[in-house]
C-alpha cells in the first residue's frame, strides 16, 4: 500500500510518501489509521483525532469505515484551504 | 472545460480571451481571482505556501467543472489554481464560466469556488513575523459556502 501525506500531517509524521505492508486484519480506514498511530510518538500525535484527519483512498474522498487493501493509494491529510 | 494546476503566475486577461475568443454563443462571462491576502496589523504575512495532491487535485477540479456544466447551460468554464510559495498580492486562483445568459455564469463562477474550497485537495501554509509558519485552518463558513449548493440543488429536485 502506497500511504502519502501532506501538510502538516507530512511534517508531524516526518514522512511524505511511502509504501507499506500492512497486517490482514487492517480492513478499513479507521483500522489503518489505529494501525498508523502505533508505530510511534510522531504517528501517534498526529493521529490523535481523527475528526481532524481526512483521508483519500485511491484519489477519492474516503470514511473512517471506508474499505482499504494492499495496493491501494491512501492519502491521509487536513480538512483542504484551498482557494 | 479547462483545468490547470501550476506553480507560475497566469494573465487573467489572456486566460479569459481564450474562454471566449471564437464561440459567439456566448452573452456573459463571470469570473473571480483570489489573491494572497495580508490583513495587516502587528503580524504581517510574509509568505503563504500552497501545498497539493498532484493527481487528485487535477481530477477534483475536473469533477467540479463538470458537476457545474451538469447544473448550468454553460459554454465554458475554466478552472486556474498555482501551487508553491506566493507573497501578498499574488494571485493563487481564477475561476471563470461562460454561457449565453448572465444569471448561469454568475452562478456557476461562484459554485466554483465555493466548491474547490472544501474539496480541491490544497493546503495553505502561512509565513509571517510574529508567528513564524502555521497552516491556516478550514474555515466553516467554507463549509457552509458549499453547502448552500447542495442545498439549492436538492430544492431544484423537489
């Protein structure tokens, strides 16, 4: 799974793209995202509220209980300010 | 329909000559270009710093255009928006419909943008004096901006 982030999800995590194995049982977005915040303190932090985190699967806008899988491209970002 | 995403300023002018030039079915165009803006005061804006999702972005702007053409008798429609590191008085977006009576270019022009505000997958970061760099955070009244359209829409359906 291709994971990438942006703004200040990008500088919290430190990360701006990359590809991950992620366990079976991560089946949604929501369980990704649980997932996501156990690696460690940046991760954790940024993920802490996840009303405040929007989250695009395969370039569409995505719910916390959207399905994800291996291969997909998962964006996790801010509520957009663009304009 | 057109869309561009690009980190270079844009000649409004030009870019509206274009919409137009040819189609003589056109009575009307609207269009509106959002500028980096510094309200002054103690904390002066430097810099904003728009950040997107390559790929997403252009397809969003797309979708939107033709979510536009869909609810307006439109002859065109144009979609402008810059990216990277912009100072005061730059411009970041231009927006433009075209049609051949004026209420459908008004209105689609401002569905434009309202739209793109909450769904067109950017991010803007802010650069002054006092306060350093912060991302500036979405606003609800953006929010209720769009909403009204879904609102007007459900009402055409009844």
């Amino acid at each position: 799974m291709k994971i990438l982030y942006f703004a200040w999800l990008r500088q919290k995590t430190g990360i701006d793209s990359e590809d991950v194995d992620v366990p079976a049982e991560v089946g949604d977005v929501a369980g990704l995202l649980d997932w996501l915040k156990q690696r460690n303190a940046n991760f954790a932090e940024a993920l802490s509220d996840f009303e405040s985190v929007r989250v695009a699967v395969n370039q569409e806008f995505a719910e916390l209980d959207s399905p994800v899988a291996a291969g997909d491209e998962v964006a996790i970002f801010p509520p957009m300010t663009g304009g | 329909m057109t869309v561009k995403v690009q980190s270079e300023d844009f000649d409004v002018g030009a870019e509206l000559e274009r919409l137009t030039r040819d189609n003589h079915n056109v009575g009307g165009m609207v269009s509106f270009v959002g500028l980096v803006r510094d309200l002054g005061g103690e904390d002066a804006l430097k810099a904003m710093t728009l950040e997107h999702y390559p790929g997403m972005t252009e397809k969003m702007l797309a979708e939107i255009e033709a979510e536009a053409q869909a609810r307006w008798s439109l002859e065109g429609s144009l979609i402008v928006h810059r990216y990277g590191r912009l100072e005061p008085g730059d411009r970041i977006v231009l927006v433009a419909a075209t049609s051949a009576h004026r209420q459908a270019a008004f209105e689609a022009c401002a569905f434009l943008i309202d739209w793109l505000k909450t769904k067109a997958p950017f991010w803007k970061l802010e650069e002054s004096e006092a306060t350093g760099a912060r991302w500036v955070e979405a606003k609800s009244s953006d929010d209720l901006a769009a909403a009204r359209w879904r609102a007007s829409q459900e009402k055409a359906a009844e």
